[in-house]
C-alpha cells in the first residue's frame, strides 16, 4: 500500500494513508514485558515472537529469560507484566501475596518432565536418604518431586536435595554427581541419551501434574483488556503456524534453546500444547480442581504457609472464549 501512495502526489491520498496507518501503528505501541524460560512447553510463544505473530496482532512482545523461582520477583516489583509458569506455582504466588490471573493455557506435558535415577534404584522406596539435584522451592521440578514422593507415600524430608535449575541437575547427574535428578525437556533427553548413566524412574505420563498456564498482573489486565486478548490469540495463532508449517516451526523454535529442527521436535512430542477447544475444557473446571490438589502439596512441601483461599481470582477464562 505504501508504494501505491508514495507514487499518488495527492494530498489527499497521503492524508487517507496516515489516518489508515495510525490505527495499527498505535497498537503496535502496547509492551508487554512476559517472564519465562527455555522449557519446551513455551516454545509457541518464541514463535510468535520470532514470526512476527506479536506484531501482526499489535503487540510488542519482549520474552525475558528468567528463571521460575525469580519470576514471581520480577512480578512483583513491574519489571515483567505476565508470566508462564506452571499451574501450582500461579498458586503459590497468589497465596504468598504476589496476584497473578491466568488467562491461557500452554501445554500438559506426556513424560516431558521426569525423574531421573541410577539404574540400581527399582522404586521410590530405594531413594530415602538418597541426594536429588532438583531446583529450589516454588519451582516445578520441586513441586514435581514432591507430588511424585507424596504419591508412593514419602515426602521432601526423605530425600536429601541439592539445588540446582533443571539444566545444570541433568548435567551433574550424566557426569556422574548426584544419586538422582528431577528435570525436564530438553534436559531430560541428555539423560535418555545416556543409558549408562541412568535411567527415567516417572515422568509425568504417570504423573500428570506438570502443566503450565500464561497470568498476567491483575492490575495491567484490568487495564489493558485488548492486549491481553491479543496475547492469547498470538498463542493460538502460533499453533495454526505448527500445524501449517511444521519443519519451519521447529526450526525456529529450536534455534531459541540451541537445538536442531529436528531435536526439538523429538523433545516436543513429551507434551501437548493446547488449542483453543483444550483450553475452553481445561478452564471449565479441570484447573481449579488441579489448583485444590496443588495447594495441599504445596503446603506439606512448606512451599506456602496456609491453604489457599480464593481459588477464582486466580483465573479469568474470558479470553479463551
């Protein structure tokens, strides 16, 4: 359109071209600062980035690396307007004073995120006493290790932890370090990669309870109801493009962690990312009774210090719809 009007010496035509542009070009103005990490799960959202999907939609997107026992920081003090995270920790965050309203959901991980064991150990049982590099309190490896201790009748308090985030944990444990590892894709693969090493004890194809949700501020989505629409749609938007242009959506979304195409689409197919359909459904009430589930681990595992009380303010599912 542009070229059109540059060769019209109208007037009038280049006045119709600035009143046309000025619309979009507002829209484009809206920053939205989102908190995240490398986690496989998120990839959409550098591909909405990195296809100029953000853009299409009149946004300007700036995906912070942070990790997840920080991001409720960055939250917290306005550096970042949203966050992906997972479901428990959205919970942790209201309950410990830092609102956060979730408003998409991204994936459920099918084995994407695992514990990793040295082939001796044959059950949970066989790990009391023993040294697990997982990451700190409030994030998802920790909640997972606690669910998954909690489910086969043990707790946090039977295992020794080291901290370490979730890429570091698979390193140290293939080198040898550690008696075992919670993590997840695409670290988890070094372990499969690695038989010697050690071997996968559950993930969460018998564990479901890794699945992650984008919130924003409650304040800014008050305030800026359009964005927050145009960010939910860039996600489903993203999905379209997976589907549509599979090879060239992996390669960018690979490049983003240093993996090949082809890598990261071997590490995607641990989980599934979630349309529209799986989100009006997930929304409808699987997620608060995954919230009330959570809240009693989180408690035991001292990840908060009360129950969690308002459920509801914790989720607006007005987007999806």
């Amino acid at each position: 359109m542009s070229r059109t009007v540059v060769k019209m010496a109208s007037l009038a035509a280049a006045v119709a071209c600035v009143v046309g542009l000025a619309a979009p070009a507002q829209a484009q103005e809206t920053k939205i600062v989102l908190g995240m990490s490398g986690w496989t799960g998120f990839a959409p959202l550098t591909l909405a980035d990195k296809a100029g999907i953000f853009k299409k939609n009149g946004l300007d997107v700036e995906l912070k690396m942070i990790p997840q026992k920080d991001r409720h920081l960055a939250l917290a003090s306005k550096a970042i307007q949203c966050a992906a995270t997972t479901v428990e920790t959205h919970v942790a965050w209201n309950t410990n004073g830092v609102p956060i309203v979730q408003i998409f959901q991204l994936d459920k991980s099918y084995g994407a995120d695992g514990l990793a064991v040295r082939n001796d150990v044959k059950g949970f049982a066989d790990l009391k006493g023993k040294t697990i590099g997982v990451s700190a309190p409030g994030t998802a490896p920790y909640f997972g290790l606690a669910w998954m201790l909690s489910k086969n009748g043990m707790s946090l308090k039977d295992v020794k932890i080291v901290s370490l985030e979730p890429q570091p944990a698979a390193q140290a444990f293939v080198s040898g370090q550690n008696d075992a590892a919670m993590t997840y894709e695409p670290y988890l693969s070094t372990v499969r990669a690695n038989p010697a090493a050690g071997k996968i004890l559950a993930t969460t194809i018998e564990y479901p309870m890794v699945m992650d949700t984008v919130g924003c501020d409650p304040v800014w989505l008050k305030a800026n109801p359009k964005a927050a629409q145009a960010l939910t749609n860039s996600y489903f938007d993203a999905l379209e493009m997976i589907k549509a242009d599979p090879t060239k959506s992996n390669e960018i979304m690979g490049a983003a962690v240093k993996q090949t195409g082809e890598a990261f689409a071997k590490s995607s197919a641990f989980l599934r990312w979630q349309d529209k359909a799986a989100n009006q459904k997930f929304f409808a009430g699987e997620l608060t009774s995954f919230m009330k589930d959570a809240g009693a681990i989180l408690l035991e595992a001292g990840v908060i210090r009360k129950a969690p009380e308002n459920f509801p303010a914790m989720f607006d599912d007005s987007f999806i719809k």
